[in-house]
C-alpha cells in the first residue's frame, strides 16, 4: 500500500504558491446575487460590505432591487467616504 498517484505529499508547494494575479488593491464591497431558473420564480440578493442586505422574490421586487442596488453604489458609506467633505 503506498500513497495514491497525485495526492498531494509532503514538500507539495502548490498549495502555498503566491497569486498569479498579484495583488492590484481591490476589494468586493457589494455582491448582487440573482437567481432565476427558467420557468421558477425569481429571487435576488444584494449586500454590501457596509451593512447592507436585502432580498427579493418575484421579477417585479427583483428589478426593483435591482435598480436599488446599483443606486446604493452612489451612497455607500464605504464607496463614498465623508471624511474631510464639506457638510451640506
């Protein structure tokens, strides 16, 4: 018995191997999640990384989430910081 063909075995460095991508500095804030099998009712969820999270069921309450979540781009806190702005 020894260990199976291509498992992974002591000294494997593949695991640790740094990002191919790099690292530009980006970071997911929000997350539109929308489902909507073919003949099913539809859901969506939108959340944000600043608190955010809301749901809907069914086309209408979905495009209007929909249109919710990409107006929220506009106020989020994490987006648009208020530090050093001149208040209204």
């Amino acid at each position: 018995m020894g260990e199976p063909k291509g498992a992974a075995r002591k000294g494997d460095r593949t695991a640790c191997s740094p990002d191919p991508h790099g690292d530009d500095g980006r970071r997911l804030i929000a997350w539109l999640h929308i489902v909507a099998p073919r003949g099913a009712v539809p859901t969506a969820t939108s959340k944000c990384a600043c608190g955010r999270d809301r749901s809907a069921v069914g086309k209408p309450r979905v495009l209007a989430l929909i249109d919710d979540h990409t107006a929220h781009r506009t106020v989020c806190p994490l987006r648009n910081p208020q530090e050093g702005r001149a208040a209204a």
